[in-house]
C-alpha cells in the first residue's frame, strides 16, 4: 500500500460520513476546499492533504459521483454545496475516457502501468485540485517503481516505430 492509501483509510478511519477507503465503493464529492479544513484540524500537512485529496479524487468512483447538482460534503458529512455543472462535465468526459481505452482496473480504479506514460502528457487537474494548488508550494512528483518504468518503457517501444 502506498502512503496515499494509508492516508485515505486513515481519513474513511476518521471521518467515515465524508471519506471511503475502499475505492471500489460509492464515493461523495466532498467541499471544495476540504484540504484546508483537514490541515486547519491537524489532520495532514498541506502537502499530505494535497496528495491525499489528489489520489482520493482521481479515483474512478469519486469521478463518477460528481453529477451536476449533487450534494457536496464537509468532514461530517453534512451538506456544503452543490456540484457544478462544469465539474460534472469535466468528470463525465475523463469517466469516458477511461472505460473508453479500458484502462480502469476493476480493484482500484487507477490507470494501468501502460496507460501511465502515454497519458501523463493529457493529465488532468479536478476543481479540488486547482484549488489546493493555490494554497500550497508546488509538490514533487511521485517517484515511479521500476516495475513501472519498465512498463512505461515497453509501451513506448511499442508507441514509436522504428
């Protein structure tokens, strides 16, 4: 398990009305903002917060439950907005994208090693997302496996003739 993950079981831990740690399961679209509640709280850093909300919210499922006017949570699971019509557009397209190249694995919803080269160029940013941006340094890069360079590797010999 990576640290994003020991981070999203620890939040499904504490705020289970907001948070899911099983990724397979329906997820809420929770506020705008949320990761300065988490950090105002002590729970994570900014930059824990920022990673964290950044793999809970690439996550297929959390995608698929940000449909125009849905209700968005707080850290109790209480009510704060709505979803934006351009959010749900956003997610929809990125949702058919996905089931579209088959890339979404069926136990975590994250992209396959293959699919990681080629659409790291087309990556995406959710509206949770930019607005962390705002709120913090610029975050280095998650490192990849070497299972995973290899992969990407491969996929590029196969991508590029010669």
């Amino acid at each position: 398990m990576t640290k994003n993950h020991n981070f999203v079981a620890m939040l499904a831990g504490r705020f289970p009305k907001t948070f899911v740690a099983d990724s397979s399961k329906p997820h809420k679209p929770v506020k705008l903002g949320i990761d300065r509640d988490l950090v105002a709280l002590g729970v994570l850093d900014e930059t824990s917060a920022a990673m964290t909300l950044r793999h809970y919210c690439n996550r297929l499922m959390y995608r698929r439950s940000l449909v125009a006017g849905a209700v968005r949570v707080d850290l109790n699971g209480r009510a704060t907005g709505e979803v934006a019509a351009g959010h749900a557009e956003h997610a929809q397209r990125i949702v058919a994208r996905i089931e579209a190249s088959g890339a979404a694995e069926a136990s975590d919803g994250r992209y396959t090693t293959e699919k990681i080269a080629t659409d790291a160029e087309r990556a995406v940013e959710t509206p949770e997302m930019r607005v962390a941006a705002q709120t913090r340094h610029e975050l280095p890069k998650e490192r990849l496996g070497l299972s995973e360079l290899r992969a990407a590797a491969r996929a590029r010999r196969v991508a590029v003739p010669g």
